[in-house]
C-alpha cells in the first residue's frame, strides 16, 4: 500500500501488520490533539520511498515514541510505536484510497495510562 502526505512530498510504501479495521487512536497528550487514526506496521514493511530528507521528527518526554511530519505541508504520516517499538503506527488518513471514517467507530488505546509510566 501507498501513503502519501498532503502536499505529496512523503511516499511510505507500506504493508500493515493488521487488518485497517483495526486501527486505533490514542489519547495521551500528544495523540489527543492530533486525532490521526493509526494502523501497525512491522518496522520492517514500511519503507520511505520519496521525501525522507523532508520527514520532521517529534519527540517529547522518555523520547521513546519517534513521531515523523512533513515539513512542507505538516502532516502527521507516521510514529515508531513507543509501547511496541518493532512496529510503527501508520496514519490511516494518509494511506491512498483509504477513508478512516469507512473504519468507524475506530478502537482507542489507553495513553493516558501507559505501561512505560508505570
């Protein structure tokens, strides 16, 4: 599968760990505001095809979590998982011909209260 940022200066070439109806969202800090829908993907299946000299990287508190943007246009395309840091977590709204709202009502995951807090 194809995932794209806005603007089109990022292309992921993907293969999800996951059927796309598994696809979650988060509500720690950081994800709350965000609000992008994610998919798993084994590090392995993701490759930068186009514009990795363009990916922005986040990080913030135990620096674990590797949240990459498009500098251009600002979208969120993709993190390195910090409660599973063999996968990424793969914005649902950037992967080609893919509607999140199709996948509704989307899973949340418990950020508020991770286990690498504990």
């Amino acid at each position: 599968m194809k995932a794209t940022c806005h603007c089109g200066a990022i292309e992921l070439q993907i293969t999800p760990g996951q059927p796309l109806d598994r696809a979650s969202r988060c509500d720690c800090s950081f994800c709350r505001r965000r609000q992008a829908a994610a998919v798993m993907v084994p590090l392995e299946d993701l490759e930068v095809v186009k514009g990795a000299d363009t990916l922005t990287l986040y990080q913030w508190g135990t620096k674990t979590a590797r949240h990459y943007f498009c500098s251009v246009c600002g979208i969120y395309t993709h993190h390195q998982r910090r409660s599973d840091p063999t996968q990424y977590g793969v914005n649902l709204g950037c992967i080609d011909g893919v509607n999140p709202r199709d996948h509704e009502p989307l899973r949340w995951t418990d950020g508020v209260n991770h286990v690498s807090d504990r």
